[in-house]
C-alpha cells in the first residue's frame, strides 16, 4: 500500500486559491524557484496539445511565435489565465466566447522562467480547468513548451499500454486489491453510473464520485500503521491515500468493462523534480494514478489532484472546491501529464517483452505472459523500471547465489518467489515494498537476510527461515502485519523494535 504521497503535493493541494470559477493548480513550489533565472530552458519536441473534451470532441493548445493558441471542435468559451512567477495564482485573465483564437502571452512573459497556462472550459455546467501547459518565452520573445526530462521517459514507460483486443481484455481483470468482479464493487460501479448512455459518461461519473465523494486520509502519511486500500474497503470506507483512490477508480471502470489500470511514480511538485536536476537513480514511488483507456486511447486521470475533502484524525475537511467543482486531471494526453507525473510502473498482468543483463554473470527476460526469468550465476540486481512481472523463473542451468541490495525493489505484482537451492544471501531492501507478495520459499543454505529485505511486503503470508541463516537485518520483515514467520530459536526477539510487526512469529 502506497502511502509515501510527497508532502509538496499534499500542501499544494490544500493551498489551492479559487479564480472566479476556476483555481491555480500551478506548483507554486515550481515557479517561485530562484534557480529559474540561472538555467537555460529546453524545448518540448511538440508545440501542440491535443486534449479531449468530455463529450469526446478535442480541444487543441499550442504555440506559434508569441502567441498562444486554443483551437476547439466544440466548445466555443474559454478562460485563459497565466501564472506569473510572482503568483501562486493567475496573473490575469481573458474569455474568449470562440472555438479558435489566439493570444499574445509573450509581453507578460519575463524571459527564461516557466509559467503556467491554464484554458478552463464550462461543458454541462461542469468547469474544466486543463492547467498543465507549462511554457517559457525565448530572448527574441517567441514560445515554447518546456521539455520536461519525464516525457520521453514516459513515452518509454507507457509502451506497455496496448490496446490490442487480448491487451484490452487483460485491463478488465480483477487483480489483487482491484477487485472488478466483486459483487459489491460491480453494485456500486452500476449505481454511479446508472444514468451514463456510454463510456466517457461512465468513466467521468467515476472520477467524480471518488474525487467528490471521498476524502484525502491526512493521517495515514505520518502513522505508522499499514492500511489495507483494496478497492472495496475504500469504496465502505471513502478515505484513502493516492494509491487506495486508484484502486477505486480502476474497480469501478472494469466492473463497467472499460479497460483501466493502476499507475505508480513520482508525483512533482518542485521545479528541481520537474527538471529532473534531483538524482533519479532507484527512484522509488511516492505517488499513484490511473490511466483508462476510451476509443482506443490511453488517457490518464489523477483523482489525489482533484480531491475536494480531507481527513485529519479528528474530522473531514473541504476545500473551496466543494462548492465550486472543477477538474484539471480528468482525462489527459501524455504530453501534458508529464509535466507533473513520472511514471514508472504501469500494474499490468502482462509484461513488456524485453532481455537484458541484471549482474555481471546474470541476465533475464520478461515473456508477454508477465513472466521473468533469470539465467546465469552470480549475484542479480534488476534494472531500473523492470518490474512489470508477476512470476519469476530461474532457469534450470542457472547458479544464482545472491539476490542483490533492492534487486526486485517495488515489484508490486508478484505474488510469489520461490528461491533456487544456490542461494546464500538476501541482501538490503531485496524485496522491500513488494506489496503484492504472498509467499517467499527461502532454501537451505542461506546465510544472511539483509535489512528491509521483506520491508512492507503487507500481503506476505508466511516465510520460514532456515536454519542456515547466522544474521537478519534490522526491520527485515517490519511492516508486514499478515506474516507468520518461522524462525530458528536465536531469533525469536528479531521483531522487537519493529514499528508494525508479524501477525505470529514462531520461534522453532
């Protein structure tokens, strides 16, 4: 369960500052940064935004020259407000009553910084407020959209997201903690959308209900619990953290037969982040989405951004947002939800066909089937972004003797390892934050289990620990509330100083 939401998102959040209808959803953070002047900006590849509407038409927004553009199929009255560096709102606005037109930004613009430009549109009396056009002005005054260091990443990442017909099947499937076909869940889903004559109906009835209808969980970001976020505990529950939301939203849309699936990454909020000048090594998750798919696009929605209510402990608390409702992450292309979201893992039941090398003597490969297999000897340690599996397989020839520091790091959908008899040692972090993970077979002959090696592994439901093993590390199984550890009589105080231990530990 995913409860690591970055404390700049959650403070932005709450600070958001109504504009007559519409808020400044603009990373104050972002453009308040004193580096902006010392850093020489690059350009996006494209200079236009093709977004979809809510009745399916599209709204495209781009740059030519000095101008900013909206050229609409539709809808034929907009907003367009700009975010001064100065501002954590708009810096003014101007309604255009036409499906195309063009402004001059540029004379607003001070040279080298990032702004923000935000189109609100009024459909069904819903306000939609598509902030996430983040442009910059050059020293001859023309204008560029800013090149994110996550777009291309996430082009990379969300080749995953097929819509072949057996891909588009695999998104309607239940999956641990989405769980589509539950009776109650397809009760509710049918209930939310009881009145939706197609898809795009359906999928908005959703969003609205989590984003409307749920609250924020303030508390679960600084306890020490582990919480359960199935999709039907915070469906009877309706509080959550950004992972419980996406599990929700996901549920709803599949039990509708509409493909959807859970998304795990970074969520930024800091120009440092969003420039990608912070180290991205081993990045881990901190934050969770979703992305659906509707007339064969794969389009992406963040409820946590759009959330109206949050609890605190004591109570739930609203923003302005309940009586003036909006939405800025409802529905958008790539290209503008990576200016704020970098995606790393997609919780797919099918993998990404692709081989590479995880040790000096190791290598592995990842089957349509969702299926890895290692070959070789050796100590392993995946690479970067290579969890996208739910069975791993070693090959019969193979001599692995040591599962490398954070080797399966965040795999989130494998349920169960059984280790070769090669293995000797488990080090640091090898399976920490698996959260899917039930079952781990460790042989006889291993020595040593490093620390936080089953590290919130919350679903892990028994582990033996041979006796071969002479050292566990600090909080090696912590946060794993469903464990029945088996351990030799010399460890039977192993858990002593674990801030949520095992549901039973038997000392042998």
């Amino acid at each position: 369960m995913l409860i690591r939401v970055a404390a700049g998102i959650v403070a932005l959040l709450i600070s958001l500052a109504s504009v007559g209808q519409t808020a400044a959803v603009s990373a104050p953070d972002l453009i308040n940064d004193t580096k902006l002047a010392s850093r020489a900006l690059e350009t996006a590849e494209f200079t236009e935004i093709d977004y979809p509407a809510l009745d399916g038409s599209r709204i495209r927004m781009g740059v030519d020259g000095k101008e900013f553009y909206v050229d609409s199929d539709n809808v034929s009255s907009f907003t367009v407000q700009l975010f001064n560096p100065k501002y954590r709102i708009a810096k003014n606005g101007k309604t255009f009553r036409e499906r195309s037109f063009s402004v001059d930004l540029s004379s607003e613009m001070d040279r080298n910084t990032i702004y923000g430009v935000m189109v609100s549109y009024l459909m069904d009396d819903i306000v939609f407020s598509l902030h996430s056009n983040f442009i910059f002005r050059d020293k001859s005054g023309n204008l560029h959209f800013y090149k994110t260091s996550c777009y291309e990443f996430n082009l990379d990442r969300t080749g995953e997201l097929r819509t072949d017909p057996a891909s588009l099947d695999d998104y309607l499937k239940p999956q641990n903690d989405v769980e589509s076909d539950n009776p109650c869940i397809v009760s509710y889903s049918n209930q939310i959308c009881e009145n939706c004559t197609d898809d795009r109906q359906k999928v908005f009835a959703i969003y609205s209900y989590v984003t409307n209808r749920m609250a924020y969980d303030s508390v679960q970001v600084t306890d020490k619990h582990v919480y359960q976020d199935d999709a039907l505990l915070v469906m009877r529950r309706s509080i959550a953290v950004c992972e419980g939301f996406a599990n929700a939203f996901t549920a709803l849309c599949r039990a509708q037969g509409i493909p959807a699936t859970v998304e795990y990454g970074l969520g930024l909020s800091s120009y440092d982040s969003m420039t990608g000048s912070e180290k991205e090594d081993n990045e881990i998750a901190d934050h969770a989405w979703a992305a659906v798919c509707l007339d064969g696009e794969w389009l992406f929605v963040d409820p946590t951004y759009d959330i109206v209510h949050y609890y605190e402990g004591y109570g739930i608390e609203s923003t302005d947002k309940k009586n003036n409702p909006y939405y800025s992450f409802f529905l958008m292309p790539l290209e503008a939800f990576s200016f704020e979201h970098k995606i790393l893992d997609s919780d797919t039941v099918h993998g990404y066909e692709r081989s590479g090398s995880c040790g000096s003597d190791a290598g592995y490969s990842v089957s349509r089937d969702g299926t890895l297999t290692i070959s070789g000897s050796g100590e392993i340690k995946l690479p970067y972004g290579v969890n996208d599996f739910s069975r791993v397989v070693f090959a019969p020839d193979s001599n692995i003797t040591t599962i490398g520091k954070e080797c399966f790091l965040d795999c989130d959908l494998l349920t169960q390892v059984i280790l070769p008899d090669s293995v000797t040692r488990i080090e640091a972090g090898a399976f920490s934050t698996c959260e899917d993970l039930e079952y781990v077979y460790i042989p006889d002959g291993v020595t040593y289990i490093g620390r936080n090696a089953f590290f919130t592994c919350d679903e892990l439901a028994y582990v033996r620990v041979p006796d071969s093993v002479k050292e566990i590390g600090k909080n090696a199984f912590d946060r794993c509330p469903r464990l029945i550890l088996s351990v030799p009589a010399g460890f039977k105080k192993v858990t002593r100083n674990y801030s949520v231990k095992p549901y039973y530990v038997e000392a042998r």
